[in-house]
C-alpha cells in the first residue's frame, strides 16, 4: 500500500500526509525557532507591536502576525492593531481599516460630495423645460387644484359616487 504524500506548505518539499503538521521538520523547527523569538521579544524585553517585535526577531511584520494569529498565548499580550490603510500613522479602529482622525476626514469629504452632487442636480431640474419654477400650470401644488384636475364639484372631495353620497 503507497503511503500517501503532500508538500510542503512552506517550501514544497514532499511529506508524509499522516503527520498533523502541514510543514516539513525543517519548516517547522525554523517555525519554532521564530516562536521562541517572538516570546522571547515579548516576555524579556516587553514588545508589543508587530513591528517592534519583527525589528527584534529579525522577520517581517506579517511573518510576526501570522505567528501570533496562530498561537494563542500571544493574542493577549501582543498590540494587533493594524495601522490606518489611509495614513499609517495611527492605529486602525475596531471592525475599520481606517483611524478615527482619517474617518472623520473622509465622512467630511463624502458629505461634501454629496452637497455638490445636490446643487447639481437641482441645477439640473432648474434647466429643464417641464419643470421650470416659474411655469406652474404644469405643478401641482395644492389640494383644490387636485380637485379641479379630477373633476370633482367640491374641492378636495374624493369620495366615491355612490348611494351614501349626496350630490
């Protein structure tokens, strides 16, 4: 019977597929060997952020969230903020991607846009010809001009013709 294979998640080296990790022993002492790092960075020299620990570990900012993702004695003593997508100054809020200071700004803008959208379109609706402001033959603004437009003999009666309304 041929044991079954599968690569590598890492390199791509061939493994057996009946071990539980998805990395070859070489993949995964070098796994370890960073993990000690981390704690190391965390523990004795009381790091917190990403990239200060990255700086200490000698790895990359994502190498270090991805570690830190998948051990769970690091999640609560590791800052795992993600710095503003717009800035890259601040910290991001919860559940954004964005800071407080640049979400304000952007709120601002939208609602600018959409003001200036506004104006458009009422300047539109101004030039067109059916519905000038000045041309009110065509509007209807009150109650008796419905009732004259219907056809009714009292203004604003819509009641309907029958043996319980008297004419």
């Amino acid at each position: 019977m041929p044991a079954e294979i599968t690569k590598c998640s890492r390199c791509g080296k061939l493994i057996a597929a009946n071990s539980d990790s998805t990395l070859c022993s070489a993949c995964y002492a070098e796994r370890l060997e960073q993990t000690d790092r981390i704690e190391e960075a965390i523990t004795r020299w009381n790091l917190q952020s990403p990239e200060e620990i990255a700086t200490f570990a000698g790895m990359t900012p994502d190498e270090v969230r991805e570690i830190i993702k998948e051990t769970s004695l690091f999640r609560s003593k590791v800052d795992r903020r993600v710095p503003c997508r717009r800035c890259g100054e601040k910290p991001a809020q919860p559940d954004s991607d964005y800071c407080l200071d640049c979400r304000l700004e952007l709120n601002r803008a939208l609602g600018l846009a959409a003001g200036d959208l506004l104006s458009r379109v009422q300047k539109m609706a101004a030039s067109m010809p059916y519905r000038s402001p000045t041309d009110n033959s065509k509007l209807v603004t009150r109650m008796d001009e419905i009732g004259k437009r219907v056809g009714s003999k009292s203004r604003g009666d819509f009641a309907p013709r029958n043996r319980y309304r008297s004419d």
